[in-house]
C-alpha cells in the first residue's frame, strides 16, 4: 500500500503568529484514544508487551484496533526534532508549546493529513503524520520538520520512529513532502535548497529509505534524485 502526501509548505509567519498554544515542554499521559472499532483494546496498556518492544518504541498511550481512529490532534509525539528531549503533548488544534535544547522557546504543530500504510505485513496500517516547528523570529519560517511514525506495539501505540530530512540544504529547512510505505520499508521524499534557492521555492529533490526491524525505524541511504 503506498501513500502520497503531495506538498508540505512551510510554516509563515501568519501562521506562526496564529498559533494558539498550550505551554507543554514536560511528558504528559496519552490523552484518550477513540476507538469505533474495539473499545475492550482502549481499556489500559499491554502489561504483556515484550520490555525489547518497550525499549525500541516510545510507547504514547493505549491503542485502538485500527490506528484510523485514533484522535490524532492530542496525540503525543517526541520532540527530538526539534531539540526538545521530552515528548510533548498537543492541544485539541494539535499545537503546542515546548523548551527547545537549541532554539529556546518553540511551537510545534501537527499537519492535517495523516498517511497510513502496513510495513510489517500484519493487514493493519501504521500511520504517520507531518509535525513541524517555528521558533520565536517570523523569518526564520520552519526550523524543523518530521513524521512521527505510529504502530501497535501489543495493545499500546508506540512511535517507532521520527522519520527527518536526511539532504541538507544551503538555505532553510529541507521539506518533507511525502511517504510511500512498502513491506519493511517507508521511503521519505525530501525537497532541498540550493543556494541560490527562493524561500518559496526548493529545486532539490532526494530521497531516504527508512528501514523497519522489529519496532524501530533505521535510515538507509540518501539518494538526490534531482
């Protein structure tokens, strides 16, 4: 199964300006997870879950049968991003407020469009969506950007990983703007700044593979591919 998101553009600062943010730069509890599906899984965390697993997955609350109906916008995700060593939990409009180890104070938003697709071969979907992050100078638009990637790990939503542009640019922050997921595997589309690139406007293209083992995301090689 293979899923594309077809463009993410960077955060402006109106946007940034708009934001309406709850401060959050301390781990919270998962809030609830819906589930239309199975409430008997949204109960309580799998004790039976293997410590290996645990260990490998940051682990965010319990989870539903099928991660589509999760309450994406609540949903904790870490913030290592974007220098935050804590994972951070979101508000209702899924933004939030967080202390940065390199920028400072800093907002974090969650995208839209949640993509899904199976890598493990078990017939139910993983899911990932855009996170970005602006700090306090309008100019600077986007520092940094990532896709939280969500799995069952047991009866538990766990990230396996933070998929992050591995193609440095010149200038600015290189974009993620697509996944495709295939058995084992989620390859990352990335649009990168040359140096003579506009703001508005990225002329690099690349992509990373992105290797799953077990539960855990592993970066392979990055390819420009433009």
């Amino acid at each position: 199964m293979a899923t594309r998101l077809q463009r993410i553009v960077p955060l402006t600062a109106s946007v940034m300006l708009a934001l309406t943010i709850s401060a959050c730069d301390t781990p919270s509890p998962a809030p609830p997870i819906k589930s239309s599906k199975n409430s008997a899984d949204s109960q309580s965390p799998d004790a039976s879950a293997s410590s290996s697993a645990a260990a490998s997955a940051t682990i965010v609350g319990p989870a539903p049968s099928d991660l589509h109906d999760v309450d994406w916008p609540r949903t904790p995700a870490p913030g290592a991003f974007c220098g935050v060593p804590k994972v951070v939990r979101f508000d209702a409009q899924g933004q939030a407020t967080a202390t940065s180890t390199v920028w400072g104070t800093v907002h974090l938003m969650r995208g839209r469009t949640v993509l899904y697709g199976d890598t493990d071969g078990d017939h139910r979907d993983e899911a990932a969506e855009y996170l970005g992050c602006v700090d306090g100078v309008p100019q600077n638009g986007q520092i940094a950007a990532a896709y939280a990637v969500y799995a069952h790990v047991g009866k538990n939503l766990g990230v396996i990983g933070t998929i992050t542009p591995h193609k440095k640019s010149a200038a600015y922050t290189t974009a993620l703007v697509g996944l495709d997921f295939s058995p084992g595997r989620i390859v990352a589309h990335e649009k990168w700044y040359r140096s003579n690139d506009p703001q508005c406007c990225a002329s690099g293209d690349a992509t990373t593979v992105w290797y799953r083992h077990g539960d855990r995301l592993t970066a392979g090689t990055t390819h420009i591919t433009s």
